[in-house]
C-alpha cells in the first residue's frame, strides 16, 4: 500500500552545549562481597541531582536480593541509604555489601546501585553494576586494548588474567585455540582482523577444583556503501505495495556521529548475530546521514523483531516502528494480547521493534471516513484511563461500555496516553515510542475498532500526548546520550541537556528541545501518523509550558509568564495539524497567564482551566464557600480576554486532580443533621455541582465515573483504605457495581439531563449578553441564567449553604410562566415578589419553554424543616430558630399557634433528655424562637453539651418532624481543646488536650500536631511536611478520641514569650499522612510575658498556615503601588491585584475558596520582588 511520507528529509540546525557525565566509582576498584567498599558519586550536568541536597542509595543484587532501604520514596527509616555531600557535585556512601544487602557473599557476584533523590520524580543516576570477587573463588579478567570498533588490520591485544595461577586459554567462538598457558598469571593474544564484522573470544581459566569463563565481543568496522536514499521513502520499516517479502529500514544520524549501523534480529539466515549482509547504506546530506538497508526473501504476515546495531555497542529499537518487543511482555497474558512473540533475551538486550510485510488494512467504516466532529464549545469530554475504566482494562472491554457512554451524553472520549511507555502499569506520562500502541491495552487494530466504534455512535476521539519529555529509554535519547538510560549529550539533535524547569517538580525525564528543526519534525510526524493512521479527532498536549528553552526560574520558576518563543512553537505545531485537519481539536495543558493563553486561542487551541476552578468546586463539595465564575471563558479580561471564543475546557475533575464525592465524604462539613459525609447528602450535593457546572456556556470535561460520584481518593488503591501520596498514579478500584445503586443511577441520569439542556437550541454556545452568572464565594444561592439563540430562557437556581435559604426574586426567574425542568416540566407562575425554600444542596432548573423533559424524581426537592441563626452556636450563646410548616412531614402547614420542643444530648451517641417547651412568634408563614441552652437546660460551664434534639408541635399535639418523621438535631460547637494550666507563661510546659470524640479523625490511633503562629516573628515549629508529619509532633492518645500534648510553647514554636503572648499559639490536629485534617485550633495566649522583643519590621505575611484569610502588612510602605499575585504548587496564577498602599495599611488575601495545600504570594513593589511560600489549611 501506498503510505504519506510522515517523516521529511529537509535543512536541519541544531544546538551545541556542553555537560558532564554522571559517574559512580568504588574504592576499591576490586572488592569481595565482605569488604568495606566506598562509592563515590559525581552527578554534575544532572540537572535534577545537582539540586539535592539528600540523596539515597538504591542497592541491589541483579535477579536477586534488594536492600532492606530500597524503599520510595525514602522516609528516615532509610537513614542507612543516605548518601553524604562532598565538595561540588560529589556523594559518597561506604558500606559492606553482605551487610547492607542482607546476602551472604557467594549471592553477590554483581551488585547495581544508583544515587537518587527522596522520591524517583526528584531524579535518579543511570544503573551502575560492578563485579564483586568471590572470597577463595577464581575469577577472571578478560580485557582488549582497543575500547570501541577496530579498524581492518589493525592489531588488538586480548589480556586474560586471573586472580589466581590457573590454566589459561584463549580462544574463539568456534573453538579454535590462540593462546594457552598451564599454571600461568596471565596470557594475551594479539588479534589482527582481515575482514569486516563481530568477533567473540572466549577465555578461561581452571585450576584443580574451579573454572572460569568470561567473554569478548571485538566489532571490526565494515567497508561502508555509500548509496543514495531511494525515493519516497520514511523514517522506520518501508513497506513495498508490490511485494510482501520486502522491506526497507531507514535511520537517520542527524549529527553523522554513526561509523556503521547493522540490522540485527530474529531473520532466519542471521537469528540475531551480526552479518555483513545487513550492513546498512549510508546516504550523506549537508544536514544528515541516512542509513538505510533493503531485506528481502521474509515471509509475508510474519512478525519480526529486530534493532538498530550502531558503532558495534548501541542497540535500540526503531523509533519509528509500530510495536515494541521489551522484557515487560512477560506480563501480558494471552487474553490480554494473543500471540505475542516473547522478547528475546537469550538474544539481546535493551528493547526491540517489530515489523511485518503483508499485513492486512483496517477497515475504517463509512462513519469514520466521513465523520463530523462536534463544535468545540459543544464538546463534552469523557476524559477515560483503559487500565482504570474496566477490570479487563482492554480497548476491546472499554468498547462493550460504549452503550453506558452514549447513556451519560458525552460526544468527545479523552484517552490518556496510549502510545509505548516505560512499564505496564502507568497513567501513560512516561512515553518512550510515539509511534507504537502499548501493547498492555490490547492490539493497535483493538485501539483502531475503538476509535471506529465511538465515530459511529458520534462520539469523537481525542488523545493524550506527551511531547514535552520523553524518558530515558526512548532511542531518540539512547542515539546520543551517557550510558544506558543516561541523560542526552549536550548536542543531541532532539533533546536538551538539562530541564528548563530547575524545579525538580517540573523535571519528568528527558527534556525535548522545541526549538531544533529536529524536534519539531518529529513533532509534527507524530501528530500526523496519529491524525492520519488512527483517524483520531485531536489531542490533548501535556505540559505545553515547557515547549520553550528559557529556563524557568527566579520570579518565574513555574514558567506561567508570557514566552513568545513558547507561544511560536505552539503556534507553528497547531498549524501543521489544522493544515491537514482543520477541524481538529488542539487542546493544551498549559496554565500560564492569561495574555499568553488569549493569543494561543485566537489560533483556534482549546486550554484546561487547571487547578482553579476544581479547587472551588471541592470546596462546595465540601460545604464550604465556592467561586465557581472562572470555569467560564467569559470571565478573563484586560489582556486575557478571550472575546467570543469560548476556548476554555474546563473541569471539576481530571485524572490529576481529586474527586469530588471523596472530598464530601472525608472532608464535609455537618451541620444539624444535614451531613455531607453521609451518601444521603453528598450525592445531592454532586448533582448540585453538576448543575452549575454542565449548562455554562463552552467546552466541559468529566472524568471518568464522575457521573457516578466516584469516591476512592486519587491517592488510594481501596475505596476507605490508606490515603497515600505513593498511590497517586496506581490502579483504582473499577466500581461498575455503583450502576445498581439507585441513588448513583440518579446522579448519572442528572448529568445526562443537563448535557441534553446544554443541546437543547445550542445553549452551550449562549453569548456573553445572554448569559449570566452568580456565582460568587460570598453567595449561598447561586443562580445561572441563559439564553439560546431562539429565546429559549434556563434558569438554574441553587442553596449551596449547610441550611436552608429562603430565595428572594432577585435570585428567581423573572416575572411570568417557567417549567421545572426536574419536575416533569411543572407549571410555575413567578411574581416579582416572590420568595422561595430551599434545602441545603438542593436546585431547581427552570425553563422558559415546553421541551423534552427527563424523568421525575431525579433531584431531591424535600423541603426542611427549620434553620438556625447563628448557624454554629455554643451552649452559652443563644440561637434563633425558625420552623418552616411547609418543610419535613408537612404537618403543621394550617397550624396557628406553634412550640418548639428542645432536649439536651450530653454525649456523642447518647439519648436526649427531658424536652422543654419554647415558645414561637408567628413571622410570614414562618414560626420563630430564640433560646440559650446553657440557661434553658440549667449546665454549668463542666457539662458537655453536644447537641440538642428538637421537634415542633401545635396546640393539638400533631408533630413538625423531618419528612422521615423524625426529630431534627441542632449541632452544638464542642469545646475540641483545652490547656492545662488556664493561665500560663511560654516557658512552662503545659498539657494541650484534644477532646476528638465523636470525629472520624478520632478513631485513628496516630494523630500529629500541625503548628503556627500568626505574628510577626517568625516560628520555627518541626512539623515536617504535610505529607509526612515530623515525629517530634505525635499526640498522646488518651484513648476514647483523647489526645494530649505536652510542650513548652516558647521552644516548641522557638518564640519570644512577648509573640506568645500578643499572638498566641495556633495549631490543629492531623493524620501523619495529612488525609484527615481537624478544624483551626486557637489562637491561644500566654498570659504573662517576663521579657520584651520589638517585631521585626519589613514586610509581614500572617497566618501562616491559614484557613482562608491572608494580611500583608509593612511599616516600610510610602504610597508606593504594589502587585499582589496568588499562585497554586504548580505556578499557576489564580488572582491578582493591585493597590496603592501607606504604612500601617493591611492587604487581605481571601484563600478560603480554594483547597488546602500549598500557594505562592508574590508582592512586586518597583524593582523589589519578594514571594513566599503559604498553606492553606
């Protein structure tokens, strides 16, 4: 058949920089198994490395034991691996094999090791091994004097020396004996080659009671053809249209480095060993060697593997080859992938390429061929992980699922990455081959029926694609880099030497250099090859912020500052893929100001939204408050302005970011009864997200089984098991059982209703004038309003609240006749006065016409019974209650005289007691009463009040219950902590107790202290890191949710007594891994202060950590103008602002809307720039 040339031969330039190879040595050079060996490390022109400043060893026996202190990432139990810091780049470790191993010496004949950080993503040594001499055991050295390929004729001696006097020979592979010495200490031979070709010698030595045998492999350089390259032909295996038993190999040598280049493999005649035969062909050019062979007499449809054999000592496989042979195929069973071939490792090493002649053309269906992708801002993205999506995790398993999709309503499916990876098991980011499927999801035509089947039922196919890195075993690395799997040399045509993110965060294996020709041809051969022999709709590129040169660091180490040359690159890539698919979806991870990804829209890109907006959406998830306004193209302005191009994809979730149910069930808040952690709750709490994020107007995205609240954490293996950073990327439980829960199949149903809203007249494309939003953090209700092209009117109203919300008309639809959509399309006739009830978490949709309305019964429309003002109140303080007759069971809607019944709860669990009767004032339908529980229950200050019971009842004795008919609970605030002595000074020690009863947080055994102090004067508290507390901050369980800490608060915080007693002590109480969190604690004060300290002056950042609000402050202020920037981990501006400020003036920052992690304050005031790293709990 007939193939587009995907991979031009054209005028190439590239870069020229200098770097250091990374080494490992020992000392001694030889050494047994039971000596003390010292290792030394040199990681200069290692990026990543060069930063640490802790490194571990990784140690091990090959096919054998690991140490004990093999563990990642690396804790303090590791201690033992640690490396130690010399001068410059240089590490050092000493240590016995036996020992650190734990093996005995005849199990360490060879031993790998590596210098790594903490954790792998921190950057790691290639594999070093070393030979390990056996104590009384003979061994052999087998040397030539000549490293690398020989010349014809040229002499090189062959030297055999054993460790002790023993018979010696040399010989070759045949036999044929060179050199031979009986009771000798050495013996060489000199060989010179009269032709072209490998080598092998063999050596041994024996004495009376051992022998010993080692090998040389000696590659003479062959008389290279010089031949040009034949016409039309690609990069990688040529396929002849007329002929099944040929093919014809082409590689190219951008910096015609390569003296010779052989085909080896599993052919018939050769079985892997080099042959002159399959010597290729050298065709120069002014920017490139191309080798290239012609292999006749194969088999047609047979599978081959082989490889690229380069200067004798490089083996790779094809870059461009379309399966990939490596030594995980092991794992894939025959369900998995049928006739897969073994890899070969008797034969060779490093991993392999197919190719096959005669293979049979897929056949595409007519609704490929003319497939109509949908507009971009129709685009409703399934984004789908195959291993995660079924329990077979195949294309052919996900395909039997595409009923349940069409179900849901999506029109886009996202794959992540699909292309050869490093592994098996993976999220796919780690790609070595871009233009072979991974074999772990089935076979390239499963993945081709996939696409297929999807057309037909409308729905387009995006893929995820890596192209800001690759790892280190691509061979586009392994052509020109240190070692096996090191990093590239400084002018490797493809990649950059070093990251351009010194951010080891930001680092993922091998940084590719967007700015070679080199590149950007690869680039564009693979979009290409994609678009062309998958049919695939688009992509999704990873990381497109790192598509630059200029490294990223200082005031811009997360790269988010506009880069022409960033947004060249992009723009170039996105006009080759629309010059041959002007319909394709280019959509980029990219995350930078707002100017920069304006200018990449008008080109017609699509961007993720990142972090932000889902980090506001688990916070409504969670019960607290949400600005939900920039998932909405509409909201950038200024430079950032996007204009009518509705180029924003935006997500509550993604595979990076975590799921909403599980934020509601481990981090929701309760509040009378009405529990987010509870699926009664937390469900409606997921439609009610999804209401107010699937109808605004532009491209949406969900994650997979979103639709179901699916609640297993991004960083768990079980659903309610271990919360671990470690499992962020591993295999998620696949719940399909969730579709027999008639609570979930509602939720599911909910968000096919609002996809088909979105359809409904194209109000997915509803302009800026016909759209509005209320979607602010400051507001309880929040409404959507939109209009079609036809008039069609929507109305989305919501209490996103922890209680009820009485809605005025500003929140309602306007005047006039409206349809619940939810409701069966019920008649509702709005006044301009009207008002109302709203549950907590509960919405309504309303539309201006008659449509096609989902089924009733899908949303949760129950009315409560009551609300409390204050909504949190102590037993001393008092609370006002009001009962809505028309809420709960609906009793006492005719009722003209009402009382509230009250009962004290002592304890978490325990019955109330005796009920008392508070009267009510009659208010607009509503009844209304005041009371004190301290003063109506008669408690002294000891008494534990933890909630209060309450019903309501007329003058006839019929009960206000909830619709269960059952009491309500009004939550009482619980005093969680108390210091022993009440009176204290910073340089006492005093007892903190921790009253966690009743918490989920309780019931874990190992709690952590997570200290601050909002002040001036800066702490120094050792509470290590989120993830992983110091151990210098456990608790004292008490038993029964009680815990204490014993401290002297001056040398815990390393504070003044005056900062103890002006700002006090602040702190809250964590799991060590930090999955579980209680609230803010204090802040609490010393009461004497026995010395003065003045405040530093300058500029001042407080609280840190905080809960929401932020204050800059400085006494060096003079009307200068500032700028204030808040940036999530990852750089990514979340808001700005600019003041004019004088001394003693105080900026707030309001962090609560966004989720608890880490964020950068940056301050620019003239020429001065300062940021700092904060926490938001």
């Amino acid at each position: 058949m007939n193939k587009t040339l995907y991979f031009l031969i054209g005028f190439f330039l590239f870069l020229s920089q200098s770097v250091s190879a990374q080494t490992i040595t020992a000392s001694p050079e030889k050494f047994k198994a039971t000596d003390e060996v010292t290792f030394t490390a040199d990681v200069t022109g290692n990026a990543s490395l060069e930063g640490l400043t802790e490194a571990w060893a990784w140690v091990w026996v090959p096919d054998g034991a690991g140490a004990a202190t093999n563990v990642n990432p690396a804790t303090d139990a590791q201690d033992a691996a640690k490396w130690t810091k010399g001068a410059g780049n240089v590490w050092t470790i000493t240590f016995v094999p036996t020992e650190f191993i734990g093996a005995s010496a005849d199990q360490i004949s060879r031993m790998g090791i590596i210098l790594k950080g903490r954790d792998w993503n921190d950057g790691q040594t290639s594999d070093v091994f070393f030979d390990v001499e056996q104590a009384g055991v003979l061994s052999l050295d087998f040397t030539a004097s000549v490293s690398g390929p020989v010349e014809i004729g040229e002499t090189v001696t062959l030297t055999a020396t054993p460790n002790e006097t023993a018979d010696l020979i040399i010989k070759d592979a045949e036999g044929v004996v060179f050199s031979s010495e009986a009771d000798s200490e050495g013996i060489s031979h000199d060989f010179t080659p009269e032709a072209s070709g490998s080598y092998k010698f063999i050596a041994t030595a024996n004495t009376a009671d051992q022998s010993s045998e080692k090998e040389l492999e000696i590659f003479v350089k062959p008389d290279v053809v010089d031949a040009e390259l034949p016409a039309g032909l690609k990069l990688g295996p040529n396929y002849d249209a007329n002929d099944d038993t040929k093919v014809t190999f082409v590689l190219v040598d951008p910096l015609k480095q390569k003296e010779f280049v052989y085909v080896i493999g599993d052919f018939k005649e050769t079985d892997w060993e080099v042959q002159d035969q399959y010597s290729m062909k050298r065709y120069e050019t002014d920017t490139a060697n191309y080798w290239w062979l012609e292999v006749t007499g194969l088999t047609p449809g047979e599978e081959y593997i082989y490889q690229y054999l380069m200067d004798g000592s490089v083996k790779i496989a094809d870059p461009y080859t379309d399966k990939v042979s490596d030594f995980d195929d092991q794992y894939i069973d025959e369900a998995r992938y049928p006739g897969l071939k073994p890899y070969p490792e008797e034969k060779t090493q490093f991993r392999a390429s197919y190719f096959q002649t005669g293979q049979t053309e897929f056949n595409w269906s007519n609704e490929t061929i003319n497939f109509q992708k949908p507009a971009s801002e129709s685009l409703v993205v399934y984004e789908l992980h195959i291993r995660d999506f079924t329990e077979e995790q195949t294309y052919e398993a996900a395909i039997a699922r595409f009923d349940y999709l069409e179900s849901v309503g999506v029109n886009c499916i996202e794959l992540m990455p699909v292309n050869e990876f490093e592994g098996n098991n993976s999220w796919g980011y780690n790609p070595n081959f871009y233009f072979a499927v991974d074999k772990w999801y089935g076979h390239k035509n499963d993945l081709k029926t996939f696409i297929d089947e999807a057309h037909k039922r409308g729905m387009a196919v995006v893929i995820d694609m890596v192209l800001n890195h690759t790892f280190h075993s691509s061979p586009f690395n392994r052509m020109y880099n240190e070692g096996d799997y090191g990093d590239p040399t400084a002018d490797n045509p493809w990649y950059n030497p070093q990251g351009n993110f010194p951010d080891a965060d930001l680092n993922w294996g091998v940084d590719f250099n967007h700015e070679s020709v080199w590149t950007q041809a690869l680039v564009d051969s693979v979009n290409t090859y994609w678009m062309e022999e998958y049919k695939v709709d688009g992509f999704r590129f990873d990381f497109t912020k790192g598509f630059t040169n200029h490294v990223k660091e200082g005031d811009d180490m997360w790269g988010s500052r506009y880069d022409q040359d960033r947004v060249d690159i992009l723009k170039r890539m996105n006009a080759v893929i629309k010059a041959k698919d002007e319909d394709a979806y280019v959509i980029l991870e990219h995350l930078t100001d707002w100017d920069e990804e304006a200018e990449l829209a008008k080109e017609g890109m699509l961007l993720w939204t990142g972090a932000g907006p889902h980090h506001e959406f688990a916070n409504a998830a969670k019960g607290d408050g949400a600005n939900l306004i920039d998932q909405y193209y509409g909201r950038r302005d200024g430079n950032g302005s996007l204009g009518d191009n509705m180029a924003l994809v935006s997500y509550m979730e993604s595979h990076d970011e975590e799921r909403m149910k599980f934020e509601s069930d481990y981090h929701g808040k309760a509040l009378h009864g009405y529990d987010l952690k509870q699926d009664k709750y937390s469900i409606d709490r997921q439609k009610l997200l999804a209401a107010f994020f699937l109808p605004v107007p532009g491209p949406k995205m969900v994650w997979q089984f979103g639709e179901l609240g699916y609640d297993v954490s991004i960083n768990q293996i079980e659903k309610d098991g271990e919360i671990s950073g470690d499992y962020r990327t591993a295999e998620k439980p696949v719940l399909w059982e969730y579709n027999d829960n008639a609570e979930r199949v509602k939720l599911r149903k909910v968000y096919k209703a609002l996809f088909d809203l979105r359809n409904e007249s194209a109000l997915y494309k509803a302009t800026k004038a016909n759209t509005q939003l209320k979607l602010g953090g400051d507001q309880q209700v929040k409404t959507i309003q939109l209009m079609s092209e036809t008039g069609l009117k929507v109305h989305v109203v919501g209490n996103f609240g922890m209680q009820a919300a009485e809605v005025g008309a500003a929140d309602l639809p306007s005047a006039g006749t409206w349809y619940e959509y939810f409701n069966g399309g019920n008649e509702v006739v709005f006044g301009q006065e009207d008002k109302k009830l709203l549950g907590p978490g509960n919405f309504q949709v309303y539309v201006s016409e008659v449509i096609e309305f989902p089924e009733t019964g899908l949303i949760n429309n129950d009315l409560p019974f009551f609300s409390v003002n204050p909504a949190s109140f102590k037993k001393e303080e008092t609370a006002e209650v009001t009962f809505y007759p028309e809420g709960g069971n609906a009793n006492l809607i005719d009722a003209e005289n009402v009382k509230m019944m009250v009962a004290p709860v002592m304890e978490i669990g325990g019955n109330a007691g005796e009920f008392l009767s508070v009267d009510m004032t009659e208010d607009s339908g509503r009844f209304i009463a005041s009371f004190n529980p301290m003063e109506l229950f008669g408690l002294s200050e000891e008494d534990d009040l933890v909630a209060v019971e309450v019903y309501f009842e007329d003058d006839q004795g019929n009960k206000g219950l909830s619709k269960e008919e059952e009491n309500g609970i009004l939550s009482v605030e619980v005093e969680r902590v108390s210091i022993n002595p009440k009176a204290w000074r910073a340089y006492e020690e005093i007892t903190i107790n921790f009253d966690l009863s009743g918490l989920a947080i309780g019931q874990q055994e190992d709690l952590y202290l997570w200290a601050w102090h909002n002040g001036d004067e800066e702490e120094e508290v050792l509470n290590g890191d989120w993830g992983a507390s110091d151990e210098a901050a456990k608790l004292t369980s008490l038993g029964n949710g009680q815990f204490e800490m014993k401290m002297v608060s001056a040398d815990y915080y390393n504070l003044s007594q005056a900062a103890i007693m002006a700002d006090g002590i602040e702190f809250l109480v964590k799991t060590k891994d930090g999955g579980m969190q209680t609230e803010d604690f204090g802040p609490f004060k010393a009461t004497v202060v026995s010395d003065s300290e003045a405040a530093s002056d300058g500029l001042l950042i407080y609280p840190v950590p905080t809960n929401g609000p932020l204050f800059i402050s400085s006494e060096q202020w003079s009307g200068e103008e500032l700028q204030v920037r808040v940036l999530d981990a990852m750089g990514r501006l979340l808001k700005q602002n600019t003041a004019k400020v004088q001394k003693g003036d105080r900026l707030q920052i309001d962090l609560s809307a966004y989720q608890t992690g880490y964020f950068f304050v940056e301050i620019l005031q003239g020429s001065k720039r300062s940021v700092r790293k904060v926490i938001k709990l």
